[in-house]
C-alpha cells in the first residue's frame, strides 16, 4: 500500500459529540477541494467526542482515505488488542501510533509504543509515529523505526527555519514525513495553541501577526506563514498534516 502520492495534503478532524448536517457539510468542502485522506484524533484536549474509529468508518463511506490517531496511554492490552482488530475488520489502512512517552517504556497496565507497532503491522495497517522537531530522540526514533513504522508524522512547525534541520535529521531513516502545519484563526486561537504540550511557537511567527487584526485578515496571513514554509520544503517532504478548525476547512484551497 502506498499512502502517500505526490505532495499529499492531509486534514486533521475531530471527531462531533453526534453526526449533524454541519458535521456532513465540512466533510463535503474537503471532498470538493480535493483532500482525500483525513486524520481523527482521539478526545483531543481530553474532552468527549465519538470514537475515532467510529468516526472513521463513517468517513470512509465518504470515500475517503483515513488515519486513525491511536493514543496507547491509559490503555490496558486487552482494549489496544480489541482496537486493533476492530481497526483491521473495518479496512481501516493507517494508524498513528502515540504514546506521549519520550522514552518507549511500557505504559501503566498496557502496551509500550514498539510492541503496538509490530501489532499493527501484522494485521497490514501501517503505523504512523511522531517526530518532534523540538525534542529530536534518535534513540527512540530508531527504535521506532526498528519495530516498522511507516513514515513520520512531525509536531506542529511554524517557521522554515525551525523545520530544515530537523528534516535533514529524519533523512537517515528514509521514511515518508508528513510535515505538521496548524492554522490559527484569531489571536485568541493562537494563544490556545501555544499552551498545548509540545507546540512551541517561535517569536518570530507571533511576530508576523497584528493581533487586532480582523479575522479575515488574521486567517488569510495565517495561510501564508503556512505556504511560506510549504514553498521550501515541498520537495523534500511527502505532504502535510494540516490542523484547523472545522469552520476554516473553507478556505483549504489557500494551501498550495
């Protein structure tokens, strides 16, 4: 299976508390703008939601490609082993392994990051893994790669400059990297991502915007911040992972 063709633009979705007409609408501006893989997330920020899996399948028969993000923590066996083969059963090809765990141990009761990986691998899905740019743990990183991961999936960047290294880095594993770009909409969305574990904003992309500024303007620089970043390495990643709120997958045609 190859995933990845071309640059690929990859759309992160949260799963609803229930499937409405506003949920459907979403899903269809993606369709009309030609991004045919999306990412679930699992409970983001800790709050309620469908499952991802469950949200899943209903994309699917939307016909799109998805990927599952698989947290392990909290997790007994028993339930990462019940997961995965309802994954398997569903036709679900892609999940994004995640263990919040900088160093591979096992986690409470349940499974570490590598023996998830190898479990996935055997019922054919690949294993997506992260890779932070801000946090680079080759130890950890080969040992992810070891067990088969399948590409790289990387934190949010913001700026070129702190991305071309760490690229250069991920190089020696030779696997595809999705590149993760989040799109803020207001000043106060900014200052909400900056407070999530492991998203590092540098000055100089605060920098770029007037914080009065009207949404509109707000968003359409966001863009171009992302853009920025997408005209230089674009031929050296193999797509990106873009996360935004569902009320901005309208303007998804600014991305190149």
């Amino acid at each position: 299976m190859k995933l990845f063709s071309n640059f690929t633009k990859v759309v992160e979705i949260v799963p609803p508390i229930d499937y409405t007409q506003k949920f459907d609408e979403n899903i269809r501006i993606l369709n009309d703008n030609d991004i045919h893989i999306v990412s679930v997330v699992s409970n983001p920020m800790g709050k309620p939601k469908l499952p991802a899996l469950y949200t899943a399948q209903y994309l699917m028969d939307y016909g799109f490609e998805t990927i599952v993000h698989y947290p392990l923590s909290g997790r007994s066996k028993v339930i990462v082993k019940s997961d995965i083969l309802q994954a398997a059963s569903m036709g679900v090809n892609t999940m994004l392994i995640l263990s919040g765990d900088s160093h591979g141990q096992r986690l409470w009761d349940g499974m570490g990051i590598v023996d998830v990986i190898k479990l996935v691998k055997s019922y054919n899905i690949w294993a997506g893994v992260a890779a932070d740019p801000n946090n680079i743990n080759h130890e950890y990183l080969k040992a992810k790669v070891d067990a088969g991961a399948n590409y790289f999936q990387t934190q949010p960047v913001f700026t070129v400059e702190s991305v071309l290294k760490f690229l250069e880095e991920l190089q020696r594993y030779n696997l595809p990297v999705l590149l993760g770009l989040m799109i803020p909409k207001s000043q106060s969305h900014l200052i909400q991502l900056s407070q999530i574990p492991g998203v590092v904003i540098p000055d100089e992309y605060l920098g770029s915007f007037e914080m009065d500024s009207l949404e509109e303007d707000f968003i359409e620089n966001a863009f171009e911040q992302a853009n920025k970043i997408i005209d230089v390495v674009k031929e050296i990643i193999d797509g990106v992972y873009l996360s935004m709120p569902q009320s901005m997958f309208k303007y998804i045609k600014e991305i190149k």
